[in-house]
C-alpha cells in the first residue's frame, strides 16, 4: 500500500482522487423511441454508474454516456442487444485527464518563472486571479467592486458608476466539470476590462449598464473537481437520508421546478434537490436579482455541445418574446462562427435539446429579465467536458462576438 501511495505521489494525484482508468464515453444514436425509454433504463441502473454527458432527447440527437471500465462489457451488450449504434468518443477517460493535469503542472512553472497569468492554462481558485486588476494591470479604468459576499475574487462588478443603473449578469461555471467556462470567464474578465475605452461596443454598455460576472458561481464543486472527482457536476450540500451528496444547481430554480429533465433521487447527477432554492449558489443568484431590481439580461455559460439556448426550458410553448430572442440568438451564433468557423445551434431549451424544469434562465425570465440565455461551449463531443486546454483561448475569442452582441441588443433596447 505504501509503495502504491508513492507511486501515485509521483503522477500526482492523491489518494482521495478519484481515477477513471479504462473509463469509455460512448456516443449512442437512438432511432426510435424505444431507444430513448431504454437509454432511461440504463441510465437508472445505479450498479452500472453510468454518466449521461449528453442525454437522450430525440430521435437522431447523439447521445454521450460515460462508462465506467467495470460497466462496459455489460453496457456493450445491453445496446448490442437493443440493436443501438454507437461509436467511442474516448478511449481512456484517464489518459485526457493526466494529460490535463500535466499541462496544469506546466503552466504552474511557466507562471513562477514569469508571473504573468496563463489564460490558456486550467487553473484552480487559488490560482485564479484574486481580481480583475491583478488580470490586467495596465487596465485600471474601471472601479471594481466584490459581489455577493465582501472581498470573495470570483464575483466581479464592471462599472463606471451610478447606483442602481441597468445590469447585466453573467455566470460560468455552476456546473462544476465544465471548466472551460470558467476559464472562459476569468478571459472575459479581463476582455470588459481591457476593452472599456477602446472597444466602442464596450465603452457605450459600461457608460450606462453594469456587468456583474460570477465566474465560480458552484466554488465547493469546482473545488472537488480538483481535490477528488474531475467528474463532479453538482453542489457538496448534504441530502438528508441519503448517502449521496449534492444537488443539480442547473434544476434548482423556482421555474418549472421537478418537472421534466430533473430527478428525485439524490444520487442522480440531475437531482433537483428538496426545494426550489435549496442551493445557497442559487439563493444568492436569486436574493441579489431580487435585491437590485434592474438586471436586464442574464448569460448562463456551459458546457458543451455548441449551443445557444433561450426560454423556455420546462414547457414547449414559446416564451412570449420568442421571435426577437430567436433573431438575436442567429445573429449571434453567426456572429461567433465568423471567427473560426466553430457551428452552434440555437433556439429554446425545450425545442432544441431537451425537456428542463429548474433552470436558471427560465427563473430569469419568469421574474422580469427578458434576455435570458444560456451559451454551451465547445465541443461537440470529441473531448466533452475534458476539453484540452489548448482551446480556451480559442473558445473565449469565439464567444466574445455573440456575449457581445447580446450585451449590445440589451443596451440599445430597453425595457
């Protein structure tokens, strides 16, 4: 045992962390709606563990699952059976993570020689710059104030001042695996910074609105993310008379709440939790719309599939303000592709991937925020929630374009 505890000591990782060796994600096609119910089937067989990255929606749409090594033979056989195709999207889940973790470790001696942040680098929040200042120093215009708790680094406002002005909120990250979308955020950060008085877009939103942008908005998540389980998706809260632990803060919100695209059971990675608002990640994002009374637009970054999704999640009826918030999603993800060819789809949650009660940007707009959307990131699959760090940069440069054109619409259509 102890000569195993070395071992790891030397790859670095601990003996808490979870491994995920000879873990497969297949992509799974479903081709008629007996597929989908049986992918439901597999998906509730809690021996197997599986990990549904993409779910089952409708027919044609691909379907991602993680399978863990012991699972596969069995899993195989099941779609075998069922006459299901699929194909391996990942071979060695472990591979890509030891290759993240290296290039982790490269960067950490990069910065020490340097002292310059690596935004093309994963980091954890120790790591992450304390404040947009400490991103970009040579860009103090903005006063910059701490959001949602005094001094915490992850909850920034951009403003030029005023007191309750129009707002808009950003988040990234609530789901705590996705982590190109906090890396993401800690680059748009220092984007609004660095452009505000260069860029006319920019300038002409902060001289009257403010941004508030959360980039850890699920900090004990993210945290386990990189002490024990790469994987986690949910919060750390403690479910009573239940071994598992967390909730799905994207299942959360008092809109639609438990209804379809959410779980009962607590140890489902979609587990809606015991109330609406039970998550204090949430309850903050909530208490703070409330309390300010102005927000005009929330963003809701994730990841991945190449997305940008609007109301409704929970029903298939269209949201009130549907054509116009169709029209602005088009031209943003046009917008987007123009930088380098990356193709996201768009429409609303329900009508585009799937079914979902709970959701952040239905909460938004059902209490008054009409510009409500929710970005997935890259990619499409190929690396999935382990996408290699060598494209945040990429992935942040191309979504800049289409947050901008969002910010820019909210700007010049108040309401």
């Amino acid at each position: 045992m102890e000569t195993l505890l070395v071992f790891l000591a030397l790859l670095g990782v601990s003996s808490t962390e979870q491994l995920f060796v000879g873990d497969q994600v297949l992509r799974v096609t479903a081709r008629k709606e007996e597929h989908i119910t049986l992918l439901g089937v597999l998906g509730e067989q809690e021996e197997l563990q599986v990990d549904f990255w993409r779910h089952p929606n409708s027919l044609g749409h691909p379907v991602d699952l993680r399978v863990p090594f012991p699972s596969l033979q069995g899993v195989k056989k099941f779609l075998d059976s069922h006459n299901f195709s699929y194909s391996i999207m990942i071979e060695d889940v472990q591979e890509l993570l030891d290759e993240e973790k290296e290039s982790m470790r490269r960067s950490r001696r990069v910065k020490r020689s340097s002292r310059m942040f690596d935004f093309a680098s994963y980091h954890t929040i120790d790591e992450s710059p304390k404040h947009p200042v400490l991103i970009s120093r040579e860009h103090q215009i903005l006063p910059r104030e701490a959001l949602l708790g005094a001094g915490d680094p992850q909850k920034q406002k951009f403003s030029t001042g005023g007191s309750n002005r129009p707002a808009i909120w950003l988040d990234t990250g609530i789901h705590a695996r996705e982590w190109i979308t906090q890396a993401t955020g800690v680059w748009t950060a220092n984007k609004i910074a660095k452009e505000y008085g260069q860029d006319p877009s920019v300038t002409a939103i902060l001289d009257s609105m403010d941004i508030f942008l959360e980039i850890v908005t699920n900090p004990d998540g993210f945290a386990y993310t990189h002490s024990s389980n790469r994987l986690w998706r949910k919060t750390r809260s403690i479910n009573a008379g239940s071994r598992c632990v967390g909730v799905d803060p994207n299942r959360n919100w008092d809109a639609g709440f438990g209804g379809a695209g959410s779980s009962s059971n607590p140890c489902s990675e979609t587990y809606h939790g015991p109330h609406a608002h039970s998550e204090r990640e949430v309850r903050a994002i909530v208490d703070f719309i409330r309390a300010h009374g102005n927000v005009k637009s929330v963003i809701s970054i994730h990841s991945y599939s190449q997305m940008l999704l609007f109301p409704y999640g929970y029903r298939r009826a269209p949201a009130p303000d549907h054509q116009e918030m169709n029209e602005l999603a088009k031209k943003a993800v046009s917008d987007l592709a123009a930088v380098f060819g990356t193709k996201y789809t768009y429409g609303s949650i329900a009508n585009t991937i799937y079914m979902a009660g709970g959701t952040t940007i239905d909460w938004a707009y059902d209490n008054g925020v009409k510009y409500s959307f929710t970005l997935e990131l890259r990619d499409s699959g190929r690396y999935g929630f382990l996408l290699p760090s060598s494209q945040i940069v990429p992935t942040a440069t191309e979504t800049w374009p289409a947050l901008l054109d969002i910010m820019v619409h909210v700007l010049e259509h108040p309401y």
